[in-house]
C-alpha cells in the first residue's frame, strides 16, 4: 500500500517534469524564428556579389567592343559601388554593436 | 582564388594601350595625307578580344580536363593584329588616307578611351574606398 502510494506520487512528479518540459520546449520553440537575421544577411550579400558580377560582365563587354553602351556601363557601376559601399557600412555597424554587446556587463 | 588587380584592371589596362596604338596609327595616318603612295593603317583587335573572351558566339568554353589548352584570356599573349598583317594592294580611289574617315576613326577611339579611364579609375577608387572602410 505504501509502496504504491510512493509509485503514484512518483508517476505524478515524473508526469509534470515532461509537462513543464513541452511547455518550455514549445515556448523556445514559438521564440525561434525560421528565417533570422542571418538569411536576410546572406540574401543582401548574394544580391550585392550579382550586382559586382554584372558590374564585371558589363565592363568586359565594353573593352572589347562588343557593347557600346557607355551610359548603362556607368550605371551598372555605379549601382554596384553603391551596393558595396551599404555592404561595408552594414558590416561596420554590425562588428561596432557585436562589440557593445561584449563589453557589456553581465 | 583571384587577386587583388586581377578582375578586369588587366582587361581594361591592355585595351586602354590597343586604343593608344590605334590612336598613334590615325596620327600617322593624318600625318602623311599628302605622302603619295601612302596607304592608311589600321588596327583591329575587337573580334579576336571577344574570342579570347568568349563573349562572341560560341560562347564560354570551361575547362574540365587539365590537358585542354587553357582557354582564359591573358594580358601578356594579347596583340591586336593589322600592323604585321598589312597586306599592300593597290585600288584606286580606295587606297589614299580618307581624312573625314581617319576623323571619325580618331573621335570614336577617343571617346571610348575616355570612358575606358573612367572606368578604371573608378575600379581603383571603389578598391581604396573598401579598403579603408575594412581598416576602421
């Protein structure tokens, strides 16, 4: 009878610890976003190397001839030094809040 | 694993000296309109840049076998041809220097060279420009 009512008491404390378990695991589960930062970041860079890529497309095209096209050539450049210069301002913002975070007292 | 200059600086550096040379033909050119039996230079180089580009039809050409012969484009082997190659005929009304043509020659190639140093110049600056930036 003893025996039992410890089995019963133990089943109880063992059901709510998985219990508390889901509920925590759901909640971090619902916090995790499934596309971040990160994917933005990844995304933004991929569209700025395209860009640059053009850029060298375009340039490679004209010295040799084949286009005559002065004004999207400047364009094209243009747009990728803009893009660059975002990217590497990103990128200092980005290192420049990283550091905050590590100097700050925990 | 490309290096610093070697994206399109190089490209853009020996066109800038094909334009040169081209520049100094139509000079010469201009130069001896009243020579007789001169015949006008030329040099041409835009048809065999862009096979050496594969920029014209047939398109790029990958390397899949290290016992292909190297298809990329190098600064070093690159001339324009016209100057070795000249080849004297004689046509009449065809063969003096034609100096509206040697104009219109002259202009077009100094506009494109003054593009041409725009565009490098640029290159240059956006290279400085990411550079101090990465230093900050």
């Amino acid at each position: 009878m003893i025996k039992n009512v410890a089995m019963q008491a133990y089943r109880n404390a063992l059901q709510d610890a998985t219990q508390l378990s889901q509920n925590i695991r759901s909640r971090t589960e619902k916090k995790a976003p499934a596309e971040g930062f990160g994917n933005m970041l990844t995304e933004s860079l991929s569209k700025v190397n395209a860009m640059d890529e053009q850029k060298s497309a375009m340039i490679e095209e004209f010295a040799s001839g084949k286009t005559q096209n002065v004004h999207e050539l400047m364009i094209s450049m243009q747009k990728a030094s803009v893009a660059m210069q975002m990217t590497s301002a990103v990128r200092g913002k980005v290192i420049q809040a990283y550091q905050e975070l590590m100097r700050m007292p925990f | 694993m490309k290096g610093l200059f070697e994206t399109h600086i190089d490209l853009t550096a020996k066109v800038l000296d094909l334009r040169l040379e081209r520049q100094n033909l139509v000079a010469g050119n201009l130069a001896n309109v009243d020579t007789p039996g001169y015949r006008a230079r030329r040099i041409e180089f835009e048809n065999e840049l862009q096979s050496a580009l594969a920029l014209d039809q047939r398109g790029k050409v990958t390397r899949t076998n290290s016992k292909h012969m190297p298809s990329a484009f190098t600064v070093d082997g690159f001339e324009g041809k016209g100057i070795k190659e000249f080849e004297p005929r004689q046509i009449f009304g065809e063969d003096r220097v034609d100096l509206d043509k040697e104009m219109a020659v002259m202009g077009k190639n100094a506009m494109l060279y003054n593009a041409l140093t725009e565009v490098i110049t640029k290159n240059f600056s956006g290279l400085q420009r990411v550079i101090q930036e990465g230093a900050k």
